[in-house]
C-alpha cells in the first residue's frame, strides 16, 4: 500500500510541476495600441431566468471599449419564466447605438447551452464568435484585446481567462481557491502543449472553424461540455491554432454560487462529461487527481486507525499541500488574488474531500441545472 501510494503521489507531484512549468511558458499578452480595430465579432450569451445578474452584465457590455459597429450582442432566451427579457429589451431602447438582439433558442438536442449557441451562429453576421454567460461581468478592454491577439498570433481559436469577482464568505472562499486550481490547470496545460481545459464564459473561435469541425456532432445527448468538446475538435483539426491568451485586460469575472447544494450540482455537472472526452491526457488527469486526493483519505483513516504512522500520511500531505500552493500562487499573482492564499490551509484540509465526494456523485450523471433535472 505504502508503494502505490507513493507511485500515485509521485505522478500527481510530476503533473502539477508540469503545469507550473508550463504556465511560466505563457507569456503575457499585451495588445499593440496602435493597432487599428478590425475584427468584427458576434458576443453570444445564452441565459435562463437572469434577472439578477443581467444588470451587471449589460452595464460591462455597454462600457466595452470598441467600435460599436464591429460587434453585435445575440442574447439567446432558454424559456425564462423572470423579467430577462424585459431587462435586456430596455436595455436595447436605452442603447439605440449598440446592436442587441434577443433570440428564442431552438431546443434540438439534449444540451439546452449547446443549442443556444447553435441557434446564435446560425443568426451571427459577423466573422468571429465569442460566447460568455449572463451572470459575468466584462472588461473593459475585451474586444480590443481578441481583435489585437488575432492580428498577432493568427488563431483559430482563443482560450481566455475566467474568475471569481468576489471571495467573502467561506463558502466563496473555497470556490476562488478550487477555481483558480483550474485556472492554473488551464493555462499550464497549454504551456506544455497539452491543453485540456477551457471555459465557455470566455472563449472566442472562428465562425468558419466551429462549423467546419461541426463542433456539438456527436455529442449532443451530453447535457454538459459546450466548451471543452468545441476545444477538443479545434485541437484535432487545428492542433497549432488553439491559443490562450494570458491578458489582465481579458479577464472575465463571474459569480459563485450561493449554496453547497448549487456547488454540488455545479461540479457533478462538470465531473459527469468527463467520460466522453476524446482528450486521453484530459482523461488521465481526472484519474490521477481523483485517486490522489481519494488515497490522502485513506491515509487518513489508516493512521487514525493506528495502520499507518501519522508521519507517513504528514509526509504525503505536506508534499501534495506545497505542491499544490506553487501552481495556486502563480495563478493567484497572475489574477491578482494573492489575499485569498491566506485561507488555503483550511481549504486544503477539505477540497480532497470534496473532490472525492463529487467524483463519485458523478457516476450516476444526474444532476439539476437552472430549474431542470438532467440525466
């Protein structure tokens, strides 16, 4: 037992090293500003009973810092029962300059998201797509930002950075910390040339490009994965035009949720499409932080229950802690969120619990999502 977790921990060590390594790889990205604007771009945001966070979102939609008639807004309604679309409509009187437009998703398949964006390409008139959720919050320097990295780095796709805006409560608190693991998973795993993670609240690709590797065929009964399935195909076809862009300027924040309950489903959500990725080095990581984090348990109990010494498990506890904390320390400075480090101790006490519980959770692929129940 002793050998295996040790085997275990050791590759777990070399992974999280790797992305370490990896995201010092990714240099930041700074625009040229005298670069004139010239990518035209469709913003796409499904939503689903928003009333609450749609204000923030429009507020940031209309202070982006770009020319108005080099992008459009398709905001795609999936059957809101609140005042969404009453907002949005005012929002479109008040904003005569901007070009909104609200369209009813078309529901072909089993992915209510996956079908909005479809329904939204189908009606994009511009050249580039982007896609962001309705509970987000814009930057200001956003379009600017993709419009330059397309002139310069000639992508087909743009993998782009996503955090919390805020950390209070405890609960909020351990989301940041969770989050910014897979920040830093994200941008380590294209330092390595191995991308693996995106997140469809920040992500920019070629209208042309999502239809020629016919992005959702084949997964349309998966509920979840409108983002990592569209990277997996682009990866396939386009291996050295999928980039991420490491750029303050390009951060999208968005909300935590509320409870432990919307957080279970949240993460069940996420943990239940991994199986179907076609992405073996995706896959592999799924398994070895699960069995990492599952393993740490089992020491756990084994010293509790006298079979193992507790220097044995301190040992592989500290090793996972610290090296754990590099990759959360780069990616804290990179979002400027330094302040939240101070909390990972306790959080680190917990997250393998977590991690355990939701992955088992997942087998069963059920989950509620915005009022629905999916299997």
């Amino acid at each position: 037992m002793i050998i295996l977790s040790a085997i275990i921990f050791i590759i777990y060590v070399l992974l999280i090293l790797s992305f370490v390594i990896g995201l010092d790889r990714i240099p930041v990205f700074n625009r040229n500003l005298e670069t004139a604007e010239k990518k035209n771009f469709s913003i796409i945001i499904p939503f689903r009973n928003e009333a609450e966070n749609l204000p923030v979102l429009l507020s940031s939609l209309k202070q982006l810092n770009y020319n108005k008639n080099y992008f459009e807004i398709l905001m795609v309604d999936d059957s809101s029962k609140d005042t969404s679309v009453l907002i949005i409509k005012q929002f479109q009187k008040d904003n005569p300059n901007i070009q909104v437009r609200v369209i009813n998703n078309i529901r072909k398949s089993n992915s209510p998201k996956k079908d909005a964006i479809s329904t939204a390409i189908s009606m994009a008139k511009f050249e580039w797509i982007i896609t962001t959720d309705a509970d987000c919050q814009l930057p200001e320097f956003w379009l600017k930002t993709f419009d330059s990295f397309i002139q310069n780095k000639n992508p087909k796709m743009i993998v782009a950075p996503v955090i919390f805006d805020k950390a209070n409560t405890f609960l909020e608190s351990f989301q940041l910390l969770d989050f910014l693991s897979l920040q830093g998973s994200t941008i380590g795993g294209f330092g390595i040339k191995r991308p693996f993670l995106c997140n469809g609240a920040n992500l920019c690709y070629a209208k042309n490009a999502f239809l020629e590797v016919k992005a959702f065929q084949g997964n349309e009964s998966i509920a979840s994965g409108d983002d990592i399935f569209i990277l997996e195909k682009m990866i396939q076809k386009f291996p050295n035009h999928v980039k991420y862009v490491r750029s303050n300027e390009c951060i999208v924040k968005t909300q935590p949720l509320k409870t432990i309950s919307e957080l279970q489903q949240q993460r069940i959500r996420w943990a239940s499409k991994t199986s179907n990725y076609q992405n073996n080095f995706g896959k592999s990581v799924g398994i070895i932080v699960f069995m990492t984090n599952a393993f740490l348990i089992f020491l756990l109990f084994m010293a509790l229950f006298q079979q193992i010494s507790w220097k044995h498990f301190g040992i592989v506890f500290l090793v996972k802690f610290n090296v754990d904390f590099v990759l959360l320390m780069k990616t804290a400075a990179f979002f400027k969120q330094e302040n939240i480090l101070k909390k990972y101790f306790l959080m680190s006490l917990l997250h393998p619990f977590f991690i355990v519980y939701v992955a088992l959770l997942s087998f069963a692929k059920r989950y509620e999502w915005k009022g629905r129940k999916f299997s």
